[in-house]
C-alpha cells in the first residue's frame, strides 16, 4: 500500500473529476449517499458476520467500504451538467476531491499509515472532518442550484 498515499488517492479524485468536467454539486451529494451506503453496510455485516459466526478481512471490510462511499459518484461522471470554464473545473475538482478524502479518511487510515508532511495533512483532515463534509455538502447543494438544465425550444419540440 505503499504507493497508495493521500496525495496520489486525492491527485487520482481530481484528474477524474476535471478530465470528465462534470459538476461538484451532483458528484458532492453521489459521494455523501455513498457514505450513508457504507455506514448501513458495514453495520450490516457486523450484525450478519456475528449471526453467522465469521469473521471478514479487515481489508476487504474497508476496501468494500471505500467503493461504496465512490461508487455512486462514478456512476454519476457520466451523467449530469458539465463545467464550462476552466476556474470552474478546477475549484469543483478541488471541492470534489476534499469532500472525497473527507469522507474515505477513516476507511483509507486502517489501511494506509501516514508519515511525515501527509500526517499533518492527515491530522487537520481527521480532526476538522464534520465541518470539512458540511461545508462541502453546502457547497454542492449551491452547486446544484447554479446548474441550468439544457432548454429546449418549444416550437421546435413535436409532440
């Protein structure tokens, strides 16, 4: 896992997110459902594993948590309003991707150690995360209501 720090996890999230141009309000909200998802099933397989008497890797626990809080902002990339202008791409990419390690930084932490200038980063991540994800949220919900839907004239429209 060495290869795979905070920085190229949250390099990877922006490039993705620029690259396709697609909007941070939808892309915030897909990654704060996927986080519900990953808290209702990792309760769920507590509560099953326990039923049944197994115990799960605790790697495969967090990589299934990892996927399900990203899953559905992936699903999204290829739907939804894109950015028009450069400024915008890069600050919803930036806002995207802070949201994102926000909300894996407690999965992404059994599995990754942190050392040096990355454990300070870490640090303010981990102990400022619920104003990080609210802020971010609110953001996105602002997002969202900047988007115009494409219009379509009506008197070219057949019915």
């Amino acid at each position: 896992m060495e290869l795979l720090t905070y920085p190229v996890i949250s390099a990877i999230f922006f490039a993705i997110v620029f690259i396709t141009k697609k909007r941070f309000g939808l892309l915030g909200l897909a990654l704060a459902a996927g986080s519900i998802l990953s808290d209702v099933w990792q309760n769920s397989s507590g509560s099953i594993s326990k039923a049944l008497d197994i115990q799960p890797s605790l790697f495969l626990v967090t990589i299934v948590s990892i996927v399900l809080v990203i899953l559905p902002a992936i699903v999204l990339l290829f739907h939804g309003h894109s950015y028009k202008t450069l400024i915008s791409r890069i600050i919803g990419s930036v806002l995207f991707t802070i949201l994102a390690m926000a909300l894996l930084i407690e999965p992404l932490s059994r599995i990754i150690i942190v050392e040096g200038f990355g454990s300070d980063v870490f640090a303010i991540l981990s102990n400022n995360r619920m104003i990080i994800v609210g802020f971010c949220l609110i953001m996105a919900v602002v997002d969202l209501f900047l988007s115009k839907p494409a219009h379509s004239s009506g008197k070219n429209h057949k019915h």
